[in-house]
C-alpha cells in the first residue's frame, strides 16, 4: 500500500480512513493464536494458587508464602511489561511474542525441577517476567492487524477464545492435584503448552508490513525512547484512563471471590471450583459481548458511543458485585447463576470500551507502550500493592464488606469521573485520525 501512495502521480481520490487500511490475510488464524496464548499465560500465572497446598507441604511453608508467590508476577507486570513493550516497538511484536510465549516456557518446566523453596521462587520469578509481557504487546498488534470499527470485535474475540480454552485447561491441568507432586507435573505440562503456543505464534500471526510499517516509520514519531511514553500523558484521553485505573479494583478484590463462596456461603472447596468455571464461561461471554457492543454503540452515537457503554457497563457491574455478595442467599438456584451473570458483565467496559479507546487515540507504534505502561506498570503496581492489603482489609471489614467498599464503590466512583471523556476522547480521536491520514497521504 505504501508504494502505491508513494507512486501516485497526482493527488489521491481520497486517503484511507485511519485505521482502515487493507487487512492481512488468515486474520483468523492469528486470533486464535493470540487467544490460545493469552489463556497460556493467565494459566501459567494461576498456577501457584491452584497448587499452593501440595507446594506449601513439599517445601513446609505458610501463608506468607503464598502472598509472596502470588505477588511476583504483579510486580514483574509493572516492571517488566513497560520493557517487553519497548522491544516489541523496537524489534517487532512477533518476535518478541514468540519469545516471551515459546522461549520462556522453558522455565516453566524448569521451576517443576526446583529441590527447593527458595529455587522455586527464583525460578517463578523467570518465568512470570515473560508471562507478563503477552499481554500489552498483542494489545499494541491487534491495531495493526484489524481495522479501528473491528477492534472491538477482535479484542473480544481474543479474550473470549483466552477465556474458552483456560476454562478447559484450567480442570484438565487441575487433575494432576490427586498427586502430591502433582505441582511439578502441572509446571511440566504447562511450560510445554506455551512453547506449542509460541509455535503457533511463529506460524500464524503475521509480521505486519503496508500501513504499519509506513507508520512505525514516522521520522517525528520515531523508534521508541523512554521519553515517549511520557509523552503518552499530554493525550487528554490517556491522562484519563491513569486517573481512572486506581478505581478498578476488580483486579485484585475479585480473586477472593473463591474464598467468599467457602467462608461466607458455605460450600466445600471443590464445588467453588465448579462455580467458577460457571464464572469464566460468563465472562468468556462477556468478551464477546463487549466486543459487540463497543463496535455497535460506536457506530450508532460515534465517537461518544464507547465512553455511553463504559458509564452503562460500570454502573452495571458495581450492581452485579452488590446484589451477589451482599444479598443473604446461598442457595444453588442463586449463587450459580449469579456467579454466571457477575462473569458475564465483567468484561464488557475493557473489551468493548478501554481498549479500543486507547488504540484509537494513541499512535500505532506506541501502541504496545501505551498498554504496557497503562496495564503493566501502573495498574500492575497499584493491584500489587492492593493484592497485599487486601487480606487484611478482609480481616478487618470481612470479606463480604470488602468486595461492597472496594469494588461497588469505586465503580460507582468511576461511572462519575467517565464524564469527563465526553471531552477529550471526540477531540483525541479526530487528531489522531488526522495525523494519521497526513501520514497516509505524505504529508508528514
């Protein structure tokens, strides 16, 4: 495409809609590559808490541990997915993915071999700095690959097929639990369940040429520096999203949801597993249905249409969270299908709303930079902090206090503060639309 425009003898009949230029082929290869690596990763970070009881009576540890373990890979999200992302800028998403997804599977299989605790942790340790650089960079790729009134549909389709395949491989790796080294085998299968991951990547997720290479060539934008993504904070819509984060809190008040179904509604370990899985279906769902719904309230009230379904979607779910756990009802014919319909609005605002918004209004070769410091280091930070106060927290208020003040509240909070991308979004994306058609047309 670009030596088309470049050889145009006259002025084009039009430059191409931002964002629209012509899609590679076997797009959906790619998204069912992207989806299988992201339900890899979140697997292989879920990992410690699955099998934390065979761990803590391999290596005799306590509580303590465990807080420590679950808090690598939050830590390593805020640190490490800033850098992932700079490479991906500098040397190419595909590559970078297929290292952190493939390559790094090896220390996976590697942390089944620890002898000890210490070695364990150190080996985790590894593996979690790649495990968390998948996901910012395949938030920059999809733009690159799919057309701006298609994103909301292929970031639902990413998540929704993550979701749909870890429903399915978080029981299948759960059965080596009747074994007490059952952890090791997990650490064996699932290392080797990313490298195939990495090979799919490899074969199907193409190295993106035409518009985006055009782009990423942008002698005013240039290859990533540190200073960029500073740079990132004068877009209005960005410097929202920053000041929106610390109020989502599903990030790290959700994973007790688990606890909450033993100690405040009564039922045995393993059926809250069960209901669980009726959880990830709803919010395998609720991808999908984002997804749908972004792209749908976009083209019918355009560039407010997003920041409408996001007020609409946080209010919802801060109703959700309320009605499920405040409400006295334990019976199945309620906890089941609440546990479903909180999974299935989960979802919706990130998919259908946040992550389209930030791709449309931040330059495509920044575009991994921008989830990364978003996502990684400042939501990684913020939930990682939070992660360690919350069983206190729970401690103080109970549980079922805790998901009241620290999840329906704040989303309540942030439905309020979302007034405030009436203004900013129309006006960063129109820029970003412009600067882009210059691009397109050789203007700049």
């Amino acid at each position: 495409m670009s030596t088309t425009l470049e050889s145009s003898p006259g002025p084009a009949a039009g430059p191409p809609s931002a964002g629209d230029a012509a899609p590679p082929r076997g797009r959906g290869r790619t998204v069912a590559a992207l989806g299988f690596s992201q339900a890899v990763d979140n697997s292989e970070s879920g990992l410690i808490n699955t099998f934390f009881p065979l761990i803590r009576t391999a290596f005799g540890l306590d509580y303590g541990a465990l807080g420590l373990l679950t808090s690598i890979p939050r830590f390593s999200r805020m640190i490490f997915g800033p850098f992932w992302a700079m490479m991906a800028d500098r040397f190419g998403r595909k590559p970078i993915l297929f290292l952190v997804t493939g390559v790094w599977g090896l220390f996976t299989v590697a942390a089944g071999f620890a002898p000890n605790y210490p070695v364990l942790v150190a080996l985790f340790a590894i593996s979690a700095i790649g495990t968390v650089a998948s996901e910012p960079i395949l938030n920059g790729l999809l733009p690159d690959i799919f057309a701006r009134s298609e994103r909301g549909k292929a970031y639902g389709l990413v998540r929704g097929i993550g979701g749909g395949v870890g429903i399915v491989m978080g029981p299948a790796i759960g059965l080596f639990g009747a074994n007490p080294e059952g952890w090791r085998y997990a650490m064996w299968a699932m290392g080797a369940v990313s490298i195939l991951s990495g090979i799919m990547i490899l074969l199907w997720v193409p190295s993106v040429g035409g518009t985006a290479s055009r782009i990423s060539r942008d002698s005013a934008s240039g290859a990533f520096r540190v200073a960029d993504a500073m740079k990132l904070f004068r877009i209005p819509t960005i410097a929202l999203m920053v000041a929106m984060i610390p109020f989502v809190t599903s990030v790290a008040v959700l994973p007790f949801y688990s606890t909450f179904l033993v100690d405040e509604r009564g039922y045995s370990v393993p059926e809250s597993t069960v209901i669980m899985a009726i959880n990830s279906i709803g919010v395998m769902l609720s991808s999908f249905l984002g997804g749908f719904l972004g792209d749908l309230f976009d083209r019918r009230f355009g560039a407010k249409g997003r920041v409408m379904l996001m007020q609409i979607y946080l209010v919802s779910f801060a109703i959700t969270v309320a009605l499920v756990t405040q409400l006295p009802f334990d019976g199945r014919g309620f906890v089941y299908p609440a546990s479903f319909v909180l999974g299935l609005v989960f979802s919706i605002g990130f998919s259908g709303c946040v992550l389209p918004m930030i791709s449309t209004v931040v330059p495509l070769q920044l575009g991994a930079t921008a989830f990364a410091l978003l996502f990684s280091f400042i939501q990684g930070g913020i939930a990682a902090i939070f992660s360690m106060l919350a069983g206190s927290i729970a401690d103080a208020i109970g549980l079922g206090g805790t998901f009241l003040w620290f999840m329906t509240v704040p989303y309540l909070l942030n439905a309020l503060l979302w007034f405030g991308f009436y203004r900013t979004y129309p006006r960063d994306r129109a820029k970003q639309d412009a600067r882009t058609a210059a691009l397109l047309d050789g203007a700049i």
